[in-house]
C-alpha cells in the first residue's frame, strides 16, 4: 500500500509511479538515503528531470526531504562547500582552499542533493548499503542548480514558505486592513509585511533605504543574481513602493516610481534598476498598467502594480511570489488584454 505521505503527489504522478517512488525511497539505507538527486529519481521512475525535480521539491515542501547545497570549485572540481541554504551559498569571488585559484560560484557548480528527513516512515530496504560519499562524485548535469533551473524550477525552489510563515503573513495582512494606529503607523505595517515577505525569498535582502533625492520604502537587493526566468528580468536590485491609503491609488505614483528608477539609472546612460512594484492596500487604477506598458516600451524598465486583494489570494492559496511577479511582468511586456490565469498560462 502506498505511503500516505507521498500521496500529495497525485497531481504529478500516477499510482503506479507512487508505489515505485515509495519502494525507491524504501530502499534507501545510510549513506544513500542522504544523497538523492533529480537524475537518481528520474532513472527509478523513467521519468523527466524536469518532473523529477518537481516531485523532490514538493516533498521538500511537505516535510519528507530536506535538502543541501554542495559547491564544487569550477577549476579543480572539488567539493568546497556544502550549506543548507540559499542564502548562506558565498556572494562574490573568494579562493579555493584545494587549488588556491579565485573562484566564483555559478549556478552550474551547485549540485542539489535531497535527504530523507524520517526514513522509519519507509519500509527499510534488505539490500546491503552503498556507500555513495557526494565528495567522490563528480557533478552530474542534470544534478546542478543551472540544469534544474533550466527545467523550469526557479520560481518552485526560489519560494516555498512554511505554514507557520503563510499564516504570519495572513496575520500580518489583517493588520493593515484593521487600520488601526497612526497614519505612520498603518504605512510601517504594510512595509514590514512587503519586507517579511521578500526575505522569505532566500536569494532576496529587503530594507528601507534612503538616497540624496527619496526614500524608498523596500529596496531589494538580489544576492545571487541569476540568469533564468523571472529572475533574469528582476535583476540585482529593484525597488518596491508601499501605498496604504484606504482608497483606489492616484495614477501618478507609477510615473514617480518610473522617475525615481530613470533618475537612478542617471537619466537612461547606465541601467542599475530595470524593475519595480507598487504595493497597495487598494487595487491601483487602470492608468497604472497604461503607465507600465509605456515605461516599458520607452527604456525597458518594467513596473508592476500588486494589491491586498492579490496579496491575500496569495497567501491564502499558498501561492508562489515569484509566479504572482512573473505573471504581471508578463502582462506588461506583452501588453497582454487576456486573462493569463484563465488562458491557463499560470495558476490562480
């Protein structure tokens, strides 16, 4: 009988792909119960990488494995590095402790290796155990962040919130509607809920920051710059703008983000910022996408508009920030009139 733990995959896989994928799991033992990969999963089941990687992600999601990060250096292949997040994966050059060669880190030198977090909740298997150490392995393609992400995955492996972090955000949304407090104080509720909510991005630093002409509610500092979907049009850096008047936006808060980003960019010559959002507690107006879609149009920089309608949909729904981004962004660049969701192009 299958496991009822992988039973939330059956929107992936068939029965008999379950059971298969259970008694893989099942005989997991020691060392290989620590090292699972996208190609190992995609060689049991006879399937795709790209759906391999869908499936470990999801049971990431729920609990069953948990995952790592191993760094080999680009020059001696040796493994440098192993961490357990995103985050903690080193920003910029730094030397090789195996070859003393300066290193940086690409997304093609990061393997993705998933462990069972509870192996009692499987059968053990009977077969001796293999010693399978990640240090004497060398990198196998589809394996690496760079291939995975290639798959599609980016936003999935990017953005996965716990419960307990999906209701805090739930909470943290029903403050700003209560609108209790000062008029600072309401305003400061919706900017640590957009802050709260980025740094839940584990690739993703969010602050408030001042410069010589504005101050800019959210600044949004991308540390590991990568060059694969949504997050390839986001950027380094972006800037985010809070509005959390109880009424429909005015039209022109678009055009002043546009100009705070044009006037950083010093005035077209260079492109440090190419993106931004307003967050508003109302939906803004429909002169906002007109605006974006010109903006767009006239030096590439994109704008996106995001309300508490949306917000709470999201976290409602335990939904992807960066599909919600993606979708938007989307519609501006295309100047889409179609209903992306309903198109069946994204989720709801």
């Amino acid at each position: 009988m299958c496991c009822s733990r992988l039973l939330m995959l059956r929107d992936l896989l068939d029965q008999e792909q379950i059971e298969k994928l259970e008694k893989y799991f099942s005989g997991l033992i020691g060392g290989a119960a620590k090292s699972i990969t996208v190609s190992k999963v995609a060689t049991a089941l006879d399937i795709s990488s790209g759906l391999a990687s869908k499936i470990l992600t999801k049971c990431k999601e729920k609990g069953v494995l948990s995952v790592c990060y191993c760094i080999r250096c680009p020059m001696c292949n040796t493994l440098i590095k192993k961490v357990n997040s995103l985050a903690e994966i080193p920003d910029g050059t730094f030397i090789c402790y195996s070859c003393d060669e300066e290193i940086e880190i690409e997304p093609g030198d990061i393997e993705i290796i998933y462990s069972l977090n509870d192996e009692s909740v499987f059968i053990k298997g009977q077969r001796k155990e293999i010693i399978n150490e990640i240090s004497a392995r060398s990198v196998v393609p589809e394996n690496t962040m760079e291939e995975i992400f290639l798959a599609g995955n980016v936003n999935e492996y990017l953005f996965h919130p716990k419960e307990e972090e999906y209701d805090k955000l739930l909470r943290m949304y029903n403050n700003i509607e209560s609108r209790e407090g000062t008029t600072k104080k309401i305003g400061d509720t919706l900017e640590g809920l957009t802050k709260y909510l980025f740094n839940l991005c584990p690739v993703f630093q969010a602050a408030e920051i001042k410069t010589t002409t504005n101050q800019i509610d959210c600044c949004i500092r991308n540390k590991m710059y990568l060059k694969f979907g949504i997050m390839d049009t986001i950027g380094q850096r972006f800037f985010i703008e809070c509005k959390n008047e109880n009424k429909t936006p005015r039209g022109d808060y678009m055009s002043k983000l546009h100009s705070i980003i044009s006037l950083t960019n010093a005035g077209g010559k260079v492109q440090c910022i190419k993106f931004g959002i307003i967050i508003s507690k109302e939906k803004g107006p429909s002169t906002f996408k007109e605006l974006a879609v010109k903006s767009y149009l006239a030096d590439g920089v994109v704008i996106i508009s995001i309300c508490g309608e949306e917000l709470k949909e999201l976290f409602d729904n335990r939904g992807n920030l960066l599909d919600l981004i993606e979708r938007k962004t989307t519609e501006i660049m295309l100047d889409s009139t179609t209903d992306l969701v309903k198109a069946g192009l994204y989720k709801s």
